[in-house]
C-alpha cells in the first residue's frame, strides 16, 4: 500500500493534516507549538479542566486508588468511586441509573452496537461520526435525514417497520445549533421508537447544567438514552450514558465496549465527581453566565463583521468559508496574529463546507473576544 501517494493526495486537497504538542493546562491561553497563543479550539467550556479543586480531587484520587484502574471493571476493575459517579449522573440527567465509558466515541460505538444490531436508524446528517458508526457497525439499516428536518423524517419512519432508533446529537458540535428535541420525542413516540440523543456538547452547559434535553423541557422518559461526555464542560476524560435501570443492566452485558476494555483511571471519575459539584453551585452557575455573556460578545461581533451565527445559546460558533484552502488561509492568518482557530475540513464537515469552529469559554475576558474580532476583521480576506 502507497501511503506516501495518499497523504499527497490529502496534501493536495488541503486535508494534510499534522498534530501539534500543547505545554502546559489548558486555558483560555495555551502554548501551542512552542508559542502562546489565544485559545478558541478548546471545549473546556466552563475552564473546569484546569480548576484547582478538580485538579485537587483528582490528585486524590491518584493517592486513594493509584493510576490504572488494572483490569476491566466486570473483574476487578470496578473502583467504588465509579458507582458514585454514576449514581450523579444519572441524577443529573433525571434518569434512574448511569453507566461509565472510555470515551464518547467508544461509547456511542457501544450503545448502537448493543441497542440496534437490527431493524433501522435514522441519523441526523450532520450527526457526530461516532453515531454514524455505530450504525454501521451495528449492522442495523442506516438512513440518513436532511439536518433538522423533522418532517422528512416522519416521512421516513412511515417506510420501515420496528425496532426503530432514532440518533441524534443534542448540541451539533461543529453548527452549533440544537436538535429539535420535542419534535423528534413525539416523532419516536408515534412510531415507538427508541430516541438515544448524545449530549456531549449540551452537558454542563444547557439547562442549568443537565443538558439539551432538559433544556428542551423534556425528560427521561421522553428521551430514554442520553449519553453525556466528561472531557467537554467537565473538563475530564470518559463517558457515560444516563437511562432507566433495566437499560444499564443490559449495557453492562451486551456493550461490547464497556465489557472487554479496561476502566477508567478511578482518579478520573474523582475529577468529574468534583467537576460536578461546582456545575451544581453557586459558582457554576456564573461560569455559566460569563460564558453565556461571551459567547453573546462574539456572536454580536461576527454579525457586525458580516459573518452568520446560528442564534442556538451554546459556545460554538462556525466560520464558514468554503474550501478547505480557504479555512486553512483563514486558520493561518489567525494564528500569525496569536489565535489558534483550527480549520475544520471534511471528512469532519460536509465537501464545501470547511470552517473555523470558534469556541468560547468562561475563562476569556471581554478584551480578549474583542481582540478576536479585531483580528478577524484585519484577516478576513484570506478566507
């Protein structure tokens, strides 16, 4: 195999890609590739990943239980601090019970695999890739709706028989816009289907922290598989997914990706159990507000610069531009100013549709976002 002939062809497209050492916590300034520059690619979105008392749980954690959890956790993997963190989880999420994964990625891999090795899913299109795959590789039917269109998707559902899923994610990471979450429970409660909705980006952010679907007035009843991120606006790494107790019964035998791979480091779960006691305060719900504020200083900035926003209150906001060429000028010209805004091209967005994904964070000041803006105004015409 020619892999020298590929990565010229990506080059070629503007899809070469590189990975690039970060020194230090991530903030809202990192040393990125030797230089400090603004940060506007991370989704710490409320600065937990580096606050001191999640840093100080999990130093904790380390002395309580040591690093590795050492086995899978259905042999002798199984840290009490993982059924303490599940049990907020699921509290957090209005759900009877929860249950941790390695990643998000793994996690939805897990659930469609478990949850649909038959009958159709119906995915939203710009659904993470993770959804996608587990589809896929669930050998379930996949079909694949107009983004949003929650009409073309009764239309849809009409066709085809049970068992029916519907996929989608909450928050859409790289539009920033919401799923329209009534619609698609009253959608999957006509044709009794099974609505699993990732919530990575909605988690710790929306609805007072509990996410998209309590923000959307729904409940766990209307929404029986939520899956949520610890690496997003808890700042950590892993996953879980959040649903009636008889669901994660059988996730615990039935989720390939939970049964044979090792557990989470326990000092991780210690991290996001302190990451979750600040988005339940007082103290997370002014980061909450700060980032709500920055992300309307931004908004309201690109708007007058003549780029559009979606108006969906979550901390992403795309520049799209077009080409992968485009975004790659674009991404450059900015990061020769001091912001690091990364171009995002397909296969992660659709073919003529590469951006800058903006992120905003509690931790930038309104000087910083302002400095934003005025670089983007000075470099625009790369894009």
């Amino acid at each position: 195999m020619n892999f020298q002939s590929r990565l010229e062809a990506l080059r070629a497209a503007g899809r070469k890609r590189t990975l690039t050492p970060v020194d230090g916590p991530q903030g809202a300034e990192i040393v990125f590739g030797g230089r400090r520059v603004l940060n506007l690619a991370s989704n710490n979105y409320l600065g937990l990943a580096n606050h001191p008392t999640v840093v100080e749980a999990v130093r904790w954690g380390l002395e309580e239980w040591g690093f590795g959890a050492g086995a899978a956790r259905l042999i002798c993997g199984d840290a009490r601090v993982f059924h303490q963190l599940e049990e907020r989880l699921a509290a957090l999420k209005g759900a009877e019970a929860a249950l941790l994964f390695g990643s998000g990625y793994q996690c939805n891999l897990a659930l469609l695999q478990a949850l649909a090795p038959e009958g159709t899913v119906f995915c939203d299109r710009l659904n993470h890739a993770s959804l996608i795959d587990g589809a896929r590789l669930a050998g379930a039917s996949l079909k694949v709706y107009r983004h949003a269109d929650t009409q073309g998707l009764a239309g849809m559902m009409g066709r085809y028989g049970a068992p029916l899923t519907i996929a989608t994610d909450g928050v859409f990471s790289m539009d920033g816009d919401l799923a329209p979450l009534p619609e698609l429970a009253a959608l999957a409660r006509r044709h009794h289907a099974l609505l699993l909705v990732d919530d990575a980006h909605g988690t710790g952010v929306l609805g007072g922290g509990r996410g998209s679907v309590h923000a959307a007035g729904l409940t766990a009843e209307d929404v029986p598989v939520q899956m949520g991120t610890l690496g997003k606006a808890l700042g950590g790494y892993g996953a879980f997914v959040a649903g009636s107790r008889e669901l994660v019964d059988y996730l615990i035998h039935a989720a390939r990706g939970f049964v044979f791979t090792t557990a989470l480091p326990p000092a991780a779960a210690a991290g996001a159990l302190a990451a979750l006691d600040i988005v339940a305060s007082d103290e997370g719900a002014a980061l909450r507000g700060r980032l709500r504020e920055n992300r309307a200083r931004l908004a309201a900035g690109l708007v007058a610069l003549g780029w559009p926003v979606p108006a969906a209150p979550v901390p992403i906001l795309p520049l799209v531009v077009g080409s992968a060429e485009r975004a790659v000028a674009l991404s450059r010209a900015l990061l020769e100013r001091g912001f690091l805004a990364p171009a995002v091209r397909p296969p992660t967005v659709p073919e003529g549709t590469s951006r800058l994904r903006l992120t905003v964070m509690s931790s930038h000041t309104p000087e910083q976002i302002d400095r934003v803006l005025a670089a983007l105004e000075e470099c625009r015409d790369a894009a």
